[in-house]
C-alpha cells in the first residue's frame, strides 16, 4: 500500500507538472470524479503513476479510498473525518451496493 503525503510541494509539482488545480480536482470527490482527477489527485499526494495503476487494477473502490485516506489525514476534509472513518463508509457502501445487486434479479412469488 502507498503512503500519500499530500504535503504543498507535492501538490504544487503536480498541479505545475499536469497543469491542473488540486482544490478543483479536490471538489469533484462529491460526485464521481473520474479516473484522470483520481490519477492527479494520487500523484498530488506524492505517488506515481506505475503505483495508481497498480492500486486501480484491485478496483476503482480501492483507489477512491486510498486517495481520499491520504486527504482526510492531511485535514482536507476536516477535522472529523479520517481515513479510519473513510474507510468504513466505503465498506458499508460496498456492503450496500452489492446486496441491491444480488437482490435486483430476484422476484417475489405471488
């Protein structure tokens, strides 16, 4: 696992480097961000990119949680969320997504 330091050299070398904002690309974790923000936001923290494809091949999930750990730590996201908390809301929603899954070909009998 990657150790993300999302230190402000780190941040300013990628927003000069790839020519993007990390606030910007920070406000898109409210939605679905896409995998070019969730890549910038990984280098952002001082990872590469051999490492977030590394990390994306065991699931964008796993991706999505690692980078947003790395933020929440850094106190990004305030002082109540953590990557502790993070990482149990993605494992409840996962949880939540696959059991709506399993259950969306099923039919009641009448």
């Amino acid at each position: 696992m990657v150790q993300l330091n999302y230190k402000a050299s780190n941040i300013a070398k990628a927003e000069k480097e790839m020519g993007e904002s990390f606030f910007g690309a920070l406000s898109t974790l409210n939605s679905t961000p896409s995998v070019s923000a969730l890549l910038f936001l990984f280098i952002a923290g001082g990872g590469s990119q051999d490492e977030f494809d590394e990390l994306f091949k065991q699931g964008v999930d796993k991706a999505m949680v690692e980078v947003m750990s790395g933020i929440a730590d850094a106190g990004f996201l305030g002082k109540t969320v953590t990557s502790k908390t993070i990482r149990a809301e993605m494992a409840k929603a996962m949880d939540e997504a696959l059991a709506a899954s399993e259950n969306s070909g099923k039919t009641k009998n009448a």
